[in-house]
C-alpha cells in the first residue's frame, strides 16, 4: 500500500485517541481545525502519534498552515516529506 494512503488510514486509527472522542465522519476533506476543533498541541500529537504508527520522521519544521487544512493535506504533507524507517 502506497505511503499517503497508510498515512490517511493511521490519521482515522489515531484521531479518536487524541480527540478523546470518535469523529462522525472522517473523510479526506475533513478539515482538522475548523470541522474536528484540532489546536496546534492536538496537531503535534497526530503528529508524533504518525510518526510511531508508521515507522516514520516528519520535520515539523516544513509544515505549514495549508498542510494541516484537512486530513488529505496533511496526508499529501507527509507522503511527500517523510524518511520511512528511520
């Protein structure tokens, strides 16, 4: 399975945990701040919690605003900038 696509899937295993509630629809436009109430501290726990699930390094750094609008742009983000296996 491609990357982005295991990256999309983690997002729905890891988001209940970390919204200590299970969303109603988590589809890949779904936007995390605006439609699940994601703040910048809950954006870095998804985050790491990828991180640990994938086996995977994203720099935080390179992540801007537009990456984290919903669940697809933060997957195309980490498909594009992760090192698998590190």
């Amino acid at each position: 399975m491609e990357l982005r696509q295991r990256v999309v899937d983690s997002i729905g295993k890891v988001l209940p945990n970390i919204l200590d509630r299970t969303p109603e629809v988590l589809a890949e436009d779904t936007r995390l701040f605006d439609e699940l109430g994601m703040s910048s501290s809950k954006t870095l726990e998804l985050l790491l919690a990828l991180e640990e699930e994938l086996d995977i390094q994203v720099d935080v750094e390179e992540i801007e605003r537009k990456h984290l609008e919903s669940i697809g742009s933060l997957a195309d983000f980490i498909a594009g900038h992760a090192l698998v296996g590190e």
